[in-house]
C-alpha cells in the first residue's frame, strides 16, 4: 500500500499563540487543543497541520533546531492555498507576519508570495495551479 | 553505587505556573551511597526521618546547580520530599540568584539563614504527604508574591537549549534570538546559575543517556546522535558527569527534565 501523507508537524515555542495567529493571519480554523497546550490541529483537510510544544520533542527523545522569528529560516516550507493570494497576503502582514515576497504571478500562471509566521517558519501564500 | 531510595513524582502537585515542574518524595531502605546526577535544576528538599511518626527534626536543604555527580550516604529510614524548580524561577522563589551555589548547596542554619521563612516548612508533620502540600503551597505563595519576574527572552532561550537536546553553541542560540553571546550568558547565570557550555553539556548528556537506556541505541549511534566529537568523547563527559561508562549503565535516577 502507498502511504498517504497525514500530517505536518511544526515544533514551535508557544502552540496556543501559534494556532490563534494562523488564525487571524491565515483564516485557518482550529480543529483541536490538547489540554496540556502543547499539541494543536488546525482544520486544513486530507492533510493536517498540526504545532507541538518544543517540549514534546525533548519527550519523544530527540533533538531539533527551535524555530525563531529573528533565525535564519529552516529549509522547508508550507505552502497555503487561497482564492485571492493578493488579499491573503495584505491580511498575513497586517496581523504579524513578516513580509519575504509579495506575491507574482508564475509563467505557469499560478500566484505565488512568501511571509514567515511568528516562528520563522516560511509560508507560501499561493493561488491553485490551474490546467 | 546502589539506587538505595525510592524516588517517585507526584504529578498532581506540580505547577508550572508557580515554577515548579516536579513534587517528589523519596525513602530510603537501606544503607548505602545514592548517586545524584546534575540536570541543570535546583530543589528545595525537606530531609528527615521517615521512620517518626509523627516527623519531626526536619532539615531545609537547598540544592545549587551541579556540573558532575555526587553521592549522598543513605541509612535506612531516611525521608525525603523535594520540589525541583523549573530554570528561570530560582530567583522569584527565593529572593535570591542561583549563581552562588553552583556545585553547592545550603543546608539547615545555612538555608534558614539565606531564607528565615523556611522555618515555617519544619514544623511537624503526620506523613510525607503533609510535608508535600505543605512545600507545595509554600513555593506557590513564594512565586505568586514575589517582585521578581523571569526575563522575557529567559524562557526562549532555555527551550532553545532543551529541544536541541544540548547540541546547539552559544552563538547559534544568540544568533537565533538576534542578541549577544554575552546577553544569553548573563540571562542562562541569572537564571540557572550555570554558563551555557555547562548547561548544555549536561542537556547533552541527560539525552545520551536516555537514547541509550530508552531508545537502546548502541554507543557509537548513541554519541552520534547526542552530538558527541565520538564514542570517546562521549565516555569522557560519563565518567566526568555520571561516574559511569556508557556501556555499563547503572540503575540511575533520571528525572523528568520538562521544558
């Protein structure tokens, strides 16, 4: 059987200040808060975005780089889909995310712009590659 | 060395919040030397003996940060209940910085000296849980009446280190937060009592042991993962900070670091 890709798991300092900025920045819906505030989903279909506390990799043993907003970005990004990447990416900015790359158009006409969220994460703001 | 004490976490008592991550108690049964590893943490231990009831004669003991083991000569009958301070707290608890007791700690006159309140903790007590709630609920009035605050970039700075598992240099960490080499030092001392290399180095070890023990990995994928130079490298920081080799493990304590 192939296996499906079921989550991204992003580590970060603070999960509940995390997932109320992707909130406000990004539109995206919590789906679910642990209670001990170091795990959290966010509604975003076949395959979720999850946060854990920096603590939950020192539970589970091993050791990572923490994300920081004024670090050099880590080598990977996430990549979110909007109806108007223009407008998502004005909205990102004004509530706290760091502009990188105000979005353009690609020659295969997909809309592409990069912020980096309060962790330092990169975000790809883009529009759906149509055929 | 014998694990000659029952050590167990209470869970429940713990409050993050108020700056204590564990509640524990332990008693011994025997004679015997108990072997203490550093972990970057300073408690507040009530000793006395277990076997009185009701206790009385209890003894405040404040432990300072330590950078190598130590071993504490067990009888039978010795009680212990402790609180382990989370990093950063140390000051807002107690009213004064940890820097003074690296690889120290204050003991009876001297801890009731630094602190006249801990008076009020040796009172006598039916049982050791007594003794638990009553440190418990001491530590937590400390913390929420203090006029001492942990620095803002203090917490960031300490996660750094954890989740890194030790492995990351000063200078990353500085660079991460975009602030001097010198301001993660003066912010690790304040808040630990210990210099970022010796604070790390003993994250680093903590993590070699439980991949080791917990994750059964060999010694050599062991001190690769953990980020040791080599397996030499690695038994070299063991003997100095466990007075054991990695291939010969003893049945430690490792307390749960929770940061």
């Amino acid at each position: 059987m192939t296996p499906s890709f079921g989550y991204s798991i992003v580590y970060v300092a603070d999960v509940v200040a995390t997932v109320s900025f992707y909130e406000a920045a990004f539109g995206l819906r919590r789906k679910f808060v642990h209670d001990s505030n170091l795990y959290a989903e966010m509604e975003t279909g076949q395959t979720t975005l999850a946060f854990a506390g920096e603590a939950m990799a020192e539970m589970n043993g091993f050791a990572i780089r923490a994300n920081r907003r004024t670090d050099l970005a880590a080598g990977f990004e996430l990549a979110l889909i909007f109806a108007d990447p223009h407008d998502a990416y004005r909205r990102a900015v004004a509530a706290g995310a760091s502009p990188l790359k105000p979005p353009e158009e690609k020659p295969w006409r997909q809309i592409v712009g990069y912020v980096r969220d309060i962790n330092g994460c990169l975000i790809e703001i883009a529009s759906a590659v149509t055929a | 060395m014998t694990a000659s004490a029952r050590y167990t976490e209470l869970p429940e008592l713990a409050d993050h919040a108020s700056g204590f991550e564990a509640v524990w108690v332990s008693t011994s049964d025997r004679n015997g030397p108990y072997r203490v590893l550093p972990d970057g943490r300073c408690d507040i231990i009530l000793r006395f003996d277990a076997r009185l009831t009701p206790i009385t004669a209890i003894t405040v003991v404040v432990t300072g940060p330590t950078t190598r083991f130590y071993d504490i000569a067990l009888q039978p009958g010795m009680g212990f209940v402790g609180i382990r301070m989370r990093p950063g707290f140390f000051e807002k608890i107690l009213g004064f910085e940890p820097s003074g007791l690296a690889d120290g700690n204050l003991t009876g006159g001297d801890a009731l000296a630094a602190l006249p309140d801990f008076e009020t903790l040796c009172a006598p007590a039916l049982d050791h849980d007594e003794l638990a709630a009553r440190l418990a609920a001491f530590v937590r009035q400390r913390s929420l009446s203090s006029r001492f605050a942990p620095a803002p970039i203090s917490a960031s700075i300490i996660s750094a280190f954890h989740a890194a598992g030790g492995r990351l240099r000063v200078g990353e960490v500085a660079a991460m937060h975009g602030i001097s080499e010198r301001t993660v030092q003066r912010v690790l001392i304040k808040a630990i009592g210990l210099k970022p290399k010796a604070f790390a180095s003993i994250l680093q070890f903590h993590r070699a042991l439980r991949l080791l023990r917990d994750h059964r990995l060999s010694p050599a994928d062991a001190a690769l993962e953990a980020g040791y130079a080599d397996q030499a490298h690695m038994n070299r920081v063991f003997r100095r900070m466990g007075g054991f080799s990695p291939a010969r493990l003893p049945d430690v304590t490792l307390v749960t670091l929770g940061e």
